[in-house]
C-alpha cells in the first residue's frame, strides 16, 4: 500500500482487498505477474539506475531475472 503516516484501519484493509480479488481469482493471475515482473525488470530504467548497471550489462545478466535473485546477486556489490 506504499508509505503511510498512520496504520490502516480494517475498512482500509478491506477496501484494498476487495479492489483486487478480481485480480487474484483471475485465471490469468500468473501471465498479469509475470507481465508485472517483465515491466520491472526488463523495461524499467530506475530498476537499472538502482543497481548502477548499464544497459549491455543489464541485458546479458540480469534481464527478465526474479527481482529478488537480481537484488541479491553478489556482483551488484562493490
């Protein structure tokens, strides 16, 4: 739900789940996340800024990778 000044109360809650159940009980749930994964990880120049990769790098190591297994890659620490 991003930065918040106060916890949410139930009604918040409820609110933000009943606006996705459509999504999650989709039968296309797993193409909407790998679609959502391929905008982050393989279009997204602030997810290469991030991580201070260029683009050719970017492309041959890190492209269309898990976000996690990305932001724990060993080589992205210097």
């Amino acid at each position: 739900m991003g930065s918040r000044e106060s916890v949410p109360d139930e009604q918040m809650v409820q609110n933000a789940i009943s606006s996705t159940q459509k999504l999650w009980d989709s039968d296309n749930l797993l193409v909407i996340l790998r679609d959502d994964h391929f905008r982050i990880c393989a279009a997204s120049k602030a997810m290469k800024n991030l991580f201070h990769v260029d683009e050719k790098i970017w492309k041959e190591k890190f492209y269309l990778r898990n976000i996690i297994s990305v932001m724990l890659d060993a080589d992205l620490f210097f």
